[in-house]
C-alpha cells in the first residue's frame, strides 16, 4: 500500500484493546486506511456509527492502495469541495460502489450512518461478489439490498445478526469496529480470488495432487455420467444430459475438485470445492444435499452458505460433506442412518460440524457413511453399519497397523491406500485385518473403489484395477473378474481416477484424467457416460471427445435462462428430424419456465366454446424435472393442445387414434390419449426415454409395463411429418365412421382439428365447454350425412 502510517498506527489505538475486532482494526491502522478518520487523538472510537465519508476513506483506500489526487469540485450537492475526504467521495462513484443518497440535486449524505443493508451493497459493489441465492433472512425479503445481503451471506463475510430465526437486521447501523472486520474479510476475498485466477491462468498441466485423497479429485465417475476439472478451473461432464450439465456448469469458475453423488435412483447430485475455500453444489435436494437450507432442486450451481474455508467435499447419495482448514468436518443432508454425525437421525438442510473431529484432511461418502483421513493417517467413519442403536458412538477409529493416505467408498466395502503404497479393502462395519490387500496393486497414491472392484492411481501416472468387471470397468480388454490388479495400456501420465459404484442392474464405469487435462474411460455406456459420442461399451480406456466451452454471453443466470438456451440447443439438434419442434418452441419459449414442484412437467392450457369457435391453446410450460424426455413430452402438448401450430387434418387424425385407442387413460377433462400420445413420441425420438404413462396403472386398454406398439409408432410419425396416417385412411372414409371413433374417447382438440371433414359440421351449437354428453347430436353431425 503506498499510504503512510501515523503515530496512532506505530502505537495502536487506546480505546480498542477490549473489542473483539480488534485485529481487523489494528490489520487496517498497519496499512494506513484510518489515518484522519480517527475520532480522537489515538482513539478510534469502536462503537460509534460508522459515517458514509468515513467508510468512503476507507473503502478507496483499501481499493486503490493510496489516497486519490485532489479535484476542484463534487458531483454531489451536499460534499463540501474544501473537506479533504471530498475526492475519496468522487472516486468511491467512479469505481460505482456508490450512486449517492439522493437524487435532484444529486446528493451523498456524508455525515450520515451506513446501515447493514447498505454496508452490504458497498461491499459488493467494491469486492465484485458473485451472484448467489436466497439466503433465507426473514427481515430482508423485498429491501432494496436483498439481493446484495445474499451475495455477502453466500461469501462469507457475514452470517447475519441473528441465527434462530435467521435475520441480517438491514437497518440497524453498522459500527466502526464492525466496518473495519467487513474490510478486512473482504480484501481477503479479494486475494483469494487474484490467487485463484493467476493459479489457473498458469497452469497448462495438471500434477498428482499432494497429501490424502478423499473422493474429491479432479474427475469424479457417477452412476450415469462423469465431471471433470478443466485446466482453466471449469467443469465439463458427460453422460445422462450432458447437453443441459454443459450450460448449466458454464458459469463455474476456480474448481479445484468434483464429487458426483453415486445416488441408487439415478438422482445425483454434485459438488465442486473451489480454490477460495467455498463449495458449490447442483442437482435434486429432497433431502437438503445442496445445504440451501431447503429441499429446492437447483440445476444451476449455488454456493453452499457459511462454508469459506473448504479443503475437501464428498457428494454421498442424499447427504454432502466437507473438510474445513481446521480440521473440522460440516455434513448436510438425509441423516436417516447417522450419516451426518451428530447423534441423531434428523435431517439438516444446512451444513452442521460432526462432533468429535479436529484433524481430518480428507473424506469419502457414499450411501450411508462416510470416513476420513486423520492427520496421523488414520481413518474414521460413521453412519451405517458404524453408528447404530448398539454402538452410539459416532465415529468409528478403523484399527489397522498402517497409516492411510486415501480412502474411498464402495458398494459395501472400504478401500484405502496405505502410505508405503498398498491399497487394502474391508467390508463395512469391519477392520482391515478382515479384508484383503489388493495383489500386483503398489506405489498407489489414490483409490477408487467400486461395485466388487477397485483401481488406483500410481504414483508414475499409471492405474491398476481389479475386481468384478461385467462391462469391462477393469479395463483390461476383457469382461473377466480379476483377483490382481491389471495394469492398463496406454494410460502413463494420469493425475486422477475415478470408478463408478454401480449396481447388479447398472454396470459401472471408470475414468482417468490425464495431465494435458484430456480424460480417458472405459466400461459401460448405456448413457454416453464414457464421452467418446457413443453408447458403446469399451473395454480399454478410450479418449472422451473434448466438451465445447459456452461463451460468456451465453451463460445462463437464472433456471429459467437455463431452460430457454437448453431448450434452443435441443430443439436445434431436433428440428431437421422433427420440424414440429420448432413451431411448438417458437410458441412457448417465452412462456416456459421451471418450476419447484410438480410432476416432471405441466402445461397449462385454456380451453373454450364460443359462438363457433372451440378448441384449446397453451398457455405456460412448467419445467420441474429439466432431462430430455420431460421436455419433449411437454412441449409435444403445446403442440397437441394450442389449435392452430399443427396441420388440422393430419394431427387431428393422431389425435384421434390416441382418443379412441386409449379411451379414458388419464383424461384430463375433455382432453383423451394425450399423455399416451406425447409418451409415444418421447420413444420415437429419443431412445432409452422414460415413458411414465406406459408404466403406471390407470388405463384398461395399456398393459403396465408395456412400450408403444408399432401402429402407434406409425401414427405418431406421419403425424409428426405433416402427413395422414395410414390409420386414419384405412378406418375413416365417412363422417359416421368418424364420429363413432371420436365417441370412443371425446376429444375438443381432435374434434377442433377435425371438423372440417366431409363437408364439416352441420352445426356447432352442441360443442359446449366442458363437453356435455347429453348435447351431443344423436347421429353423424358431419354433412356427409346430411343436415
């Protein structure tokens, strides 16, 4: 800093010796922020409100590293242009952390308080705080600074003035003393994040990390997909969705290490630690896995509120922990089998300390348990089988001879690596004395353990994998077991690996990521989850095709921006095949938006009969479960339901096979057959889709489970091609013919599509909304039959 020091400075203040910001005041007097804000001779007047152009002085001074060069004139009305902070006013407005106080004329109010709202805004604006979400203070909601207070809370420089309930206070000043400790914490945020930002400018090569290694690393292998860190501190993931994970990760920046959830259902989430201590997580949150405080699905990533000084983060299936710099260890999350360690089976939607841990350096969850590195090698876990009603204590010491530099988690079983390089695995509940060492398995520096197999890293950059291998996840170039570790081909530079958990009824996968920052898997591809553009399974390790950047502009900020841009790249990739896409998209683009809860999707639709005119359209598109299925189910009913975007003859054919096919399946009122339609052409275009309606009872006329047969397929496709179906030609050549197939399952919108036929209606007096069965005519109402 280029500010001079003053006699208070060499001395300290007389009046701060009992405050308990004393070292944040003494940190900033050392660097020269005070000098002419003091209150009196050597004193600094903690308690005292802090005034605005005092805290200008300071925030300039702690921004520019010296004090501005004098100027002639304010801006604003009411700053004196003889006082000698007056420049410290102009530049706080010049670098926008300040707008002033008022307006015509515009004024600063500089002998005015700061209060805690306002402090927060200043703070953001000076040490350009990320965006994050709603903190949960109940006395902040609708003030000018929510948005700000939330940005402060998620970096950690202030938790608010009250914890039960949580509260920030935004107009309760804020005191001198208390001003100088905001400074400090955020100077500090500001060297983390220069650090942060030159660390990764710099490096061109990833290196095997030193010291213990949990589950977090630099890849991470899930159930149904893979993350990876890039060499620029971004993720890529490939997999289930991968296309949605890619503008929705965009916006990471500064991750050191990835943990995917392994969750049995499919529905994991995930974490990444960032180089500043603080942690970001993503995915479903039913049971408070992303720490927000609430059970909110979040399929951008948020910052995790009150962790800033994170070394380490696990994902377990419905629960997140995290490693501190001290030692410490914070849980989120399901808690039904102890897997938080606090004793109870409670869940916590915001992180919690485990009691009883003051030295850990790394971590590993899974399922129900979780267990860590000791500083002295050792390893604890709790959870199930650790922590039951005989054995309440909640953390387990592992007895074993050897100290431990790695530990990971699989199906069943702990594997670990020992210092002198070994890698040993238990079952659960047990000791290593009980397991097995892993033969033709040394010099290993990190572990991954799996579904009755294992691989580890080397510390030459070589990987080694035993075990069970259905799909070939050992990576040996066959599918069978192996009791010894195999060395595999072509892998001599890896800096991280990582084995997917798996089940009897999903096979897993494994990854490596090599030092160029490229990775390579190998094993099952049912979902991509291998990267090379296939669904291929691969029995040696195989390149995974670079993941395309988003630009900057194109990173979405909000769920909604997430959906409309996924919805752009997916209707882009289907509209060659499938030009119905694109007309129902254009539709509702700016009509959809994604919404907490629900059942995977909804559309909302209006409906009316009026002098004529009937039909249906679409009005809003909720998004709840953003996966490609859902989408395209839902946006197939604005295509069905809004009258007018589909070609009348041939969708109103459609949807009459489905009214008539499947009469009365989840009628919606006098809507048939839509939700088995817009099942159908989730299977015709995307394979693998979940079809929620041909597995679930509450139709006589589908067989549960069963899938779309290949008439309907038919249907669906002409359809969606514009063209007739060769269905409805075959069985409809008159208007009788047609109305006793449309009595079968009444349908407005097939109805509205087809009342143009043979000659169309007699009369339109009868259509009624809803439909009343006692107006319908008694015979053919189409002139063919004659009015």
């Amino acid at each position: 800093m280029g500010l001079a020091s003053t006699a208070a400075a060499q001395s300290g203040f007389t009046d701060t010796g009992s405050s308990f910001h004393r070292a944040d005041i003494e940190t900033l007097t050392q660097m020269g922020l005070f000098e002419g804000t003091e209150c009196a001779d050597e004193q600094f007047c903690p308690n005292d409100p802090a005034k605005r152009w005092a805290v200008a002085v300071w925030l300039v001074r702690a921004l520019d590293g010296d004090d501005p060069p004098p100027l002639d004139e304010s801006r604003f009305a009411d700053v004196d242009n003889n006082e000698w902070w007056m420049p410290h006013v102009e530049r706080l407005a010049q670098l926008g952390v300040t707008a002033g106080c008022r307006t015509d004329p515009l004024r600063f109010c500089p002998d005015g308080t700061v209060n805690r709202g306002q402090m927060a805004s200043f703070l953001v604006r000076a040490f350009d705080l990320d965006e994050a979400p709603p903190a949960g203070f109940e006395d902040t909601a609708g003030t000018t600074h929510e948005a700000n207070i939330d940005r402060l809370f998620a970096s950690g420089i202030t938790v608010g003035c009250n914890e039960d309930p949580l509260r920030f206070c935004p107009n309760q000043p804020v005191s001198r003393a208390q001003m100088a400790t905001f400074i400090v914490r955020g100077l500090a945020h500001l060297d983390e994040a220069a650090e942060a930002n030159e660390a990764e400018e710099e490096r061109d090569r990833f290196t095997i990390p030193e010291g213990p290694r949990g589950d977090d690393t630099l890849i991470s292998a899930g159930r149904d997909r893979t993350c990876a860190v890039r060499l620029d501190g971004t993720v890529a993931c490939w997999g289930a969705n991968s296309l949605l994970h890619r503008f929705a990760l965009a916006g990471l920046r500064n991750v050191a290490a990835v943990s995917t959830g392994d969750n049995p259902d499919g529905q994991g989430h995930a974490c990444v630690l960032h180089t500043d201590g603080t942690i970001s997580c993503w995915g479903p949150a039913g049971s408070g896995q992303l720490g927000q405080g609430d059970p909110n699905r979040h399929y951008l990533p948020v910052k995790v509120p009150g962790i800033t000084d994170a070394v380490a983060v696990s994902a377990g299936a419905r629960h997140t922990c995290a490693v501190h710099r001290d030692g410490g260890v914070s849980c989120w999350g399901s808690n039904y089998l102890g897997q938080l360690g606090d004793g109870t089976d409670r869940t916590s939607y915001s992180p919690q300390r485990v009691s009883g841990l003051s030295d850990a350096v790394a971590i590993a969850s899974a399922s129900n348990i979780n267990c860590v590195v000791h500083r002295d090698g050792d390893i604890s876990c709790w959870g199930w089988p650790y922590t039951t009603e005989d054995s309440p204590t909640v953390l387990r010491r592992i007895n074993s001879p050897d100290s431990f530099t790695s530990v990971s988690i699989g199906w069943g079983y702990v594997c670990a690596a020992t210092v002198s390089g070994h890698v040993d695995c238990w079952p659960h509940g047990w000791e290593p004395v009980n397991g097995r060492r892993i033969p033709n398995m040394t010099d290993v520096v990190e572990v991954s353990a799996g579904y009755d197999n294992v691989c580890g890293l080397h510390r030459d950059g070589g990987v080694s994998c035993a075990g069970r291998n259905d799909a070939g996840e050992i990576g040996d170039g066959t599918t069978n077991d192996r009791d010894r570790a195999m060395r595999l081909a072509g892998i001599t530079d890896a800096v991280a690996v990582s084995l997917a958990v798996g089940d009897p009824g999903e096979s897993p996968h494994a990854c490596a990521l090599h030092a160029d920052g490229s990775a390579s898997c190998w094993g099952s591809n049912e979902v991509g989850q291998l990267g090379d553009g296939t669904n291929t399974n691969r029995l040696v390790p195989t390149r995974v095709e670079p993941v395309a950047t988003i630009p900057a502009d194109q990173v979405p900020l909000t769920p909604t921006g997430l959906l409309q841009t996924w919805g752009d790249a997916l209707v882009q990739q289907h509209e060659a095949d499938y030009p119905w896409t694109r007309v129902a998209w254009d539709y509702v683009r700016d009509r959809s938006l994604v919404a907490q809860s629900g059942f995977g999707g909804l559309v909302w639709r209006q409906c009316y009969a009026s002098r004529g005119e009937f039909g249906c359209e679409a009005i809003e598109m909720h998004i709840t479960e953003m996966s490609e299925d859902v989408f395209v189910h839902e946006l197939l009913h604005v295509y069905d339901l809004h009258h007018g975007l589909a070609p009348s003859r041939a969708w109103g054919a459609v949807q009459l096979y489905f009214a008539t096919t499947y009469p009365g399946c989840w009628s919606d009122g006098d809507i048939s057959g839509a939700e088995v339609l817009a099942d159908t052409v989730s299977h015709v275009m995307i394979p693998g889709a979940w079809l929620t309606y041909y597995n679930s009872p509450g139709c006589e006329t589908l067989p549960v489970p069963s899938e779309p047969t290949a008439e309907a397929e038919q249907v669906v496709l002409q359809g969606m091609a514009g063209r007739v179906p060769d269905w409805y030609t075959d069985n409809i050549t008159n208007g009788a013919e047609l109305w006793a197939a449309w009595l079968l399952g009444p349908s407005l919108p097939a109805l509205a599509n087809l009342a143009g036929e043979f000659g169309g209606l007699c009369s339109t007096d009868w259509i009624t909304y809803p439909l009343d069965p006692e107006q319908f005519p008694p015979s053919n109402p189409f002139r063919d039959g004659g009015c």
